[in-house]
C-alpha cells in the first residue's frame, strides 16, 4: 500500500505554541501507550505502521517543515512543496513524483490522508477497504465517511442516495450543514483513495508536463485550491467507507486539552486546587502560578503568552493573526535554538540566539547574504569550519564570520553557543544560501 500524508500549512489556531515553522501536529502534547510524550505526526505514523507494516510511507511537506520532520521521523521520504499551496497542488506534486521518480505505475492505488487526524487504529485499517474500493473499477475516487455529532462548518459532507454517494460538498454553512445531517450525509474525514494517473491527467487541465522537474518549475501555475474544491465536489464517481470510532479536529485548544493526560506540562507550574478544568503549559523558566481558575487553557511560550477560556479558544486565530513577529524558538534537525533578543528598528539590527547543536550533529554549510555573525561558545567541543580553514572550539571561543563566508559547525559534544547577527533589517532565515558540497 501507498500511503501519502500530507503535512502542509502554518499554524495559528494552537498559537503561542505553533507558527509558521512549528505547526499542531509537531507539538509533543499527547503520550503514547508508554506514557512518553509524542507529537500527532509521531503518533498518526504509529498508528498507520501497526495497521499496515508493509506500507510504503511519504510525507508531502512545505519547505518551512523539512528541518522538523527529519527530527522527528527519520526514515520516511519527503516530497518537498518548492512553494507553499494547498492541497490540490500538492497531491498533484505528489502523484508526478511517484510516477516519475519513484517508477510507479499510473494504475497503482495511492492513498490520501492528513498528517494529524486524532482517531482509533481502525481509522486506518479502514485504508485498505477504501484500496479495494478502487481496484473494483467502479468509482474514480473513494472517501472515508464519520457520522456527525452537530452540523459543523469546517468539514466537506459526503452526500447519500440509496446507500450510494450523490455528491460532495465542502464546508456548507450551518443550517446546510444541519439540513445534510438530517438527511444522513456523513462528515468527510479527509482521505482519499485513487490511481496515480487519476490525478496525472487532472494536471493537464493546468500545465503541460513531462517529468517531476517540469512539474516543480510551473508549480506557482496550479491553482491554490483545496483537493476537495477543485476535484471532490466536481466528481461524480465517488465511492466511500464508514468510520464508526473517535475522530475529532485537535485544532483548538479545547479539543486539544479534552485528550491531554496531564493538566499542567512543563517546569514551574503551580496550580492552587480551587483551579477547575484547567490546563498550564509552560515552555519557559520562569514559573507560572494559577490561583482560582476555572474552565480555562493558559500557555506561555517564548513567543507569547495566552489565557483564555476553553470554549472560546476556538476563536484565537484572528487575533494571534494580528500579531507580526518572527518565530522566537524552532526546532531544527541538527538541535534547536530561541531568540533572546531581536532589534529590527535600529540603525544597526541585531538578532540574538541561543542555540543548541547535539552531540554528533552540524549546522549544514551556508553564509548569509546580508550579515556577518559572531558566535560565543559557552558549552561543549567540535569544530567550526570557515571557508578553507578550520577551528577548534570549546567554552569560550569566540568565531567572527563575516558576510558571504561560506561556514559549518560540527559538534563532537553537545554544544551551545550565544549568536549575534548585525546587519541589514533582513535578519531572517531567509537569509541564509546553503550549500550542498563540502567545504
């Protein structure tokens, strides 16, 4: 079975703790059967391995994402987006790249699915009725159907007729939504079923292709749609599965905190027993008291503080919207690092890290456009290649590294360094020209 999970976007709705770099589903929030601490990602491949251990597994990812993925998954193929888009364009990247660079043929079965779906192992035993569905030569795409509980407006409604699908619609208003469920329609859960050149010749429609390559350099010229918009509900060969277990959206904090084991994560946290259905999250180092609340998610992150209600967490993306800053801490696939202090509206801007390269780890090989760097190691031993040259490093080192010089650390023990970046008003890692070869 081909199995693609799509792992694109940024992130507001779970904001202080997601951003553009760190979205929900990397959030290790949720504990597995040891009781160990794991992100959606980890968990939804969890799930797919035990349910199908012989599955060939990708992952469909915007470029933002590539560093954190290989943290946190080390053996799963990425298909990197050269843009972020939706869905639509990056099933279509998907279905080309299996073809063309992977050898599969047009008839293979691929299935669809998001990277965070919150459900029971039998969610994804369902994966190969759906295959079945298909290789019957009956219906041109097959969906994944849960019965709803209330007529939301954030999911697409897979239509019934005498036990067949009619239509599908996506995210309906509400009374339509309602009006679907009283006549039997079922939630979409967001996996399709098809054949690779299903979805090849949907393509066509926009460009004009002949290999993967061709495909990523008129990627900006598919449009920015969802797969739902542009295909399912233009499809009139559907055929569908029933999930009858637990499914929900974990894009709130409130949904979120329904399934967290533990009420207060983190260091520091003290909560007085008069607290009721509260949950503390705390990524920082200074402690965080709650006296007396009720019914409420409070999360202090380096980017932000929140208090709010449960229920009305759901209404958090608006605002955290309003809010124009970069990410102050992001993991990496080399270790991670925080920004301790950012002045952007000075006549010289600096940037401040604190970063962390594990042991056996390296920062891969770049230079910055636009400015030039001071690193002071304050933790552990490795090697700081500059240019042609090389330079032991241990506490205390201090490394100048100018402008449009080409540099690489290699850490033989975990290291931890203070980075100062002065230059333009551009300090950003957008920044940053890696290179591919060695030094």
């Amino acid at each position: 079975m081909i199995i693609v999970l799509l792992s694109g976007g940024s992130g507001k709705r779970l904001w202080p703790l997601s951003n553009d770099s760190q979205s929900k589903q990397f959030l290790k929030l949720l504990k597995d059967d040891n009781e160990l601490y794991e992100s959606m990602v980890q968990r939804v491949l969890r799930q797919i391995k035990k349910s199908h251990p012989k599955s060939k597994i990708y992952i469909s990812s915007n470029q933002n994402q590539l560093d954190i993925l290989n943290r946190q998954l080390y053996d799963i193929e990425i298909i990197a987006e050269p843009l972020s888009a939706d869905t639509y364009p990056a099933i279509i990247l998907s279905a080309v790249y299996l073809h063309y660079q992977k050898n599969l043929p047009k008839d293979e079965v691929i299935i669809i699915c998001p990277i965070d779906p919150y459900a029971e192992t039998m969610y994804f035993d369902l994966f190969e009725d759906m295959q079945n569905i298909i290789l019957s030569g009956k219906y041109n795409i097959a969906l994944m159907g849960a019965l709803p509980t209330y007529p939301s407006e954030k999911y697409g409604y897979i239509i019934l007729e005498n036990g067949k699908v009619k239509e599908f619609r996506e995210k309906p208003d509400k009374e339509t939504a309602q009006c679907l469920i009283d006549k039997g329609a079922l939630w979409n859960c967001g996996v399709f079923a098809l054949k690779i050149g299903y979805v090849l010749e949907h393509a066509k429609k926009y460009i004009n292709y002949d290999s993967y390559e061709s495909v990523l350099k008129q990627y900006s010229q598919l449009p920015k749609i969802s797969f739902d918009y542009e295909v399912s509900e233009k499809e009139t060969s559907i055929g569908y599965t029933t999930y009858t277990g637990k499914w929900k959206d974990m894009g709130t904090w409130n949904t979120l905190t329904e399934e967290m084991n533990d009420s207060r994560i983190g260091k520091n946290v003290l909560m007085s027993e008069t607290c009721e259905n509260t949950h503390i999250l705390n990524m920082l180092d200074i402690p965080v008291i709650t006296i007396g609340v009720k019914n409420a998610v409070i999360v202090a992150s380096h980017d932000g503080i929140l208090v709010s209600d449960k229920a009305e967490s759901a209404d958090l993306k608006p605002y955290a919207e309003q809010i124009d800053s970069r990410p102050m801490y992001e993991q990496m696939q080399w270790g991670s690092y925080r920004v301790l202090k950012y002045n952007r509206d000075t006549e010289l801007p600096t940037l401040v890290k604190y970063i962390k390269v594990e042991n056996g780890e390296s920062l891969s090989i770049h230079y910055h456009k636009k400015h030039s760097e001071f690193w002071i190691i304050i933790k552990g031993e490795g090697i700081v290649a500059i240019e042609e040259s090389e330079v032991v490093i241990s506490p205390g080192s201090v490394i100048k590294i100018p402008v449009l010089t080409k540099h690489k650390l290699i850490a033989h023990t975990e290291v931890e360094l203070i980075e100062i970046q002065i230059g333009s008003d551009d300090l950003e890692e957008s920044d940053i020209v890696k290179i591919s070869t060695e030094l």
